[in-house]
C-alpha cells in the first residue's frame, strides 16, 4: 500500500526534522494489457513506480 503524505512546515514553532533518504527503491511491477475484437489489436504494457524511502531520525523541538 502507497501513502502519500504532504512535507509542510512544522506546526510546533522552531522544530527541525533529521532524515535520511538512503535508497530509491522500484515498486511492484504492474502489467497492462489491452484486448479488442480484431485480429492482431492486442497490446501489452508495463511499468514500474519508483519511490524514495525516507528515513526519520529524530526531530528536534527549538
């Protein structure tokens, strides 16, 4: 499962968040195929998301 989550502006005032990005990482592949009623109309695709994997070390209150 993917979430997708906003990095914004911290809501306590002067606090710092420490990460790390170490990898970029490829999802599961996902393959997409087409069919219709004709000879030789099939078509075949695939794709694979990358992402960047975020590592929070510590957060630091100012």
């Amino acid at each position: 499962m993917l979430l997708r989550f906003l990095l914004r502006q911290p809501t306590v005032p002067g606090a710092k968040i420490i990460a790390e990005a170490p990898t970029k990482e490829k999802g599961p592949k996902l393959v997409i195929r087409w069919f219709r009623r004709r000879k030789n109309s099939r078509k075949k695709n695939d794709c694979r998301q990358t992402y960047i994997k975020v590592e929070i070390k510590e957060i630091v209150e100012g």
